[in-house]
C-alpha cells in the first residue's frame, strides 16, 4: 500500500504517471487486462491523476472526463500494451450495463489497460488483483491517493 499526499494537481499527475511506468515495466498479465479501480468522491483527482497515468503509457490525446460517454479508448504506443479504455461508472446503475460496451471482451486481453473511475460501481466484475485507488479530498489543493 502507497499513500500519497498531493498539494497540487501536477503533483498528482506525477503520481500517475511513476504507476503508468511501473505498469509498463512489470507487462501485460497472463490471461486479463490490466485493471485500475479508481474510486473517491468528485473533484477527488481521479481523472487528474489518470491524465498522468494516460502520458506515462504512451497515449498521445489529453484525457477529459468522460461521464457522458462512460468510455473513451486510446491507442497506446508500447510493445506490451495496445489501448487504453478509460471509463466513467458515475452514471451507472447496474453493475451488468457495462456488458453492452463489450466490457467482457475487453477485460480478457491482456494487451488493453483499463482505468475505471467509480469503480465501486461495478465491483463484482473487476479482477481480484485490480489496483486500487482511492482519493480523498482535504482540501482545495490538497488530496489524499491511496494505491493497492
Ligand atoms: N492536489 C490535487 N490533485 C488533483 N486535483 C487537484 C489538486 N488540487 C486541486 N485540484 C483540482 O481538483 C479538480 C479535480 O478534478 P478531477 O480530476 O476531475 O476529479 P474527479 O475525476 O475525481 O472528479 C481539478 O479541477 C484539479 O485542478
Ligand atoms: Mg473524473
């Protein structure tokens, strides 16, 4: 467990991308995806920290929030990983809705990094060795990141 304290939100997008290389680093998994859970109320840093994650991984395009399209993907230019899906459970009700955007599919290549925020959302379809994030606010700056 890593717990970091954030007083700015190039500081937390630093966080993300020292996780995005050490995922690089340690490769794809045997059978699944690379899954981050990110959980945390609004303005908590999740998709601040995850416009780190995505530079870290190679992706090229900016990151914005995407809670109105729950999922966006992204090429990602690495030997061992292909696309980046970043996804926004906020709107979800029901754990299942993310089988209609081919969720199942997706989570069983292992070349495919998937970053979810809300993920408490749809917990029972996440990996067991998903990493945890979670995020706090303290304050207007200040922001507390949790990484299992
Ligand atoms: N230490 C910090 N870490 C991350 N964001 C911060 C920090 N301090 C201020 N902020 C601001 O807080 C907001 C975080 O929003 P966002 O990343 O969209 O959160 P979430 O996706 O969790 O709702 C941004 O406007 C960002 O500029
Ligand atoms: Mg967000």
């Amino acid at each position: 467990m890593l717990k970091h304290i954030t007083k700015s939100s190039l500081q937390t997008k630093k966080i993300g991308e020292e996780l995005a290389k050490k995922i690089l680093k340690e490769g794809p998994k045997k059978k699944k995806a690379q899954v981050l859970a990110l959980n945390g109320e609004l303005g908590g840093g999740k998709t601040t920290f995850l416009q780190g994650f995505a530079k870290g991984i190679g992706v090229k395009k900016r990151i914005l929030s995407p809670t109105f399209v729950i999922m966006k993907s992204f090429k990602i230019d690495s030997p061992s990983f292909n696309t980046f899906y970043h996804l926004d459970c906020y709107r979800i009700k029901k754990a299942r809705e993310l089988f209609i955007l081919g969720f199942e599919e997706i989570l069983s290549n292992p070349k495919n990094i998937i970053a979810i925020e809300w993920a408490e959302r749809v917990q029972k379809l996440l990996p067991k060795n998903s990493k945890l994030i979670t995020f706090k606010f303290y304050n207007k700056k200040e922001r507390e990141i949790i990484i299992k």
